[in-house]
C-alpha cells in the first residue's frame, strides 16, 4: 500500500495557474542533483521548449509526443489517432521507468490532461502508479485530476492563476512560458 512506503512518493500539480512543469523540472533537476536517474515524460507538448537543453545537459532522459502541433480540439481523426499511439509509446516508456527501480524520479507530465482528452486510460495510470518500483518517485502535472488520483497523492499543489498576462494580449514567451 502506498501509505506504507518510505520513499518513492505520488506528487501531483494541477491546476489552472503557470508552474506545474516548472515545479516538475525543479523537482528532476533536485533528484539529479542527489545523484538519482530521472525520466521526465512529456504528453501533448510538442514545440520546442527551452528547458529541455539544460536538462539533457544534466543528464536527465528526456520522452516527448512527437511533434504535437495543433490542440486536440483542432486535430481531425487521424492526427487524434496519431497523438494517442504517441502517448501511449511515451506512456510505455514511462511505465517501464516506474518499474524497473533504476529510477529516482519519473515526471508524467500533462498525463492528467492526456487522460482527460482520452489519449490514455486512467486505470492503465492508476496501475501503474501502484506497481512501480518502492524507490521512486512519481509526479503527475496536468489539469483535472480525478478523485481518485487525488487521494492516492502524497504531495497535492493546486496552482491557480490569480494574474497572467496573456489576459492583457502578451503572448507566451521563450524562456518564460515554454
């Protein structure tokens, strides 16, 4: 049972706020520093981000859906169809990482939204979740967690926007946003 374990705790960050994947990274680039292995899983981003350099640079393995271009909303049935078989090779992967022992920390992040869009089966999560190895680490980012995501969490940040300026027309910025 999850409460039993000493170490290799459930984090998840959500909410409607900026930070989520900033918290994760901050976390990965943690455990690296502790000497631990990190896999940090990215669903539906596909841009490049200027994050991803520095951590490779630290040695910390990177997994992307390929190059996601479109929101799901805009993507007719076969780009949908192509984006769920890319989260579920990144989910794969994920899921061996989970397993295997060799790692301190694995990042799902936007799992909760790849889930919420149907690209990933919330139970084949939960599973996986549960059998991963007593040593690691887990963090799910993303918005809307189920209820029961929520009560198997250890650590629960809920990150809400009080002020953006995207409200004001300022459009993402490299660097800052991505």
């Amino acid at each position: 049972m999850l409460e039993d374990r000493q170490a290799g705790l459930l984090h998840i960050y959500t909410g409607d706020g900026k930070g989520k994947t900033t918290a994760a990274i901050g976390l990965a680039v943690r455990m690296c520093g502790a000497g631990r292995r990190v896999l940090f899983a990215q669903f539906l981003k596909g841009r490049p981000t200027a994050e991803l350099a520095p951590m490779r640079q630290l040695g910390i393995e990177i997994c992307r859906t390929d190059p996601v271009i479109k929101f799901i909303g805009a993507m007719d049935e076969q780009e949908r169809l192509q984006c769920r078989e890319s989260c579920r090779q990144v989910f794969s992967a994920a899921c061996s990482a989970l397993q295997s022992g060799n790692y301190g920390l694995v990042i799902l992040d936007e799992v909760l939204d790849a889930v919420s869009a149907g690209m990933l089966e919330e139970k084949e999560l939960q599973q996986a979740l549960f059998s991963r190895a007593a040593e690691t680490e887990a963090v799910l980012t993303g918005r809307s967690p189920s209820k029961e995501l929520c009560q198997m969490a250890d650590y629960f940040s809920f990150i809400q926007a009080q002020k953006h300026p995207y409200e004001r027309g300022i459009a993402a910025r490299y660097g800052v946003e991505f």
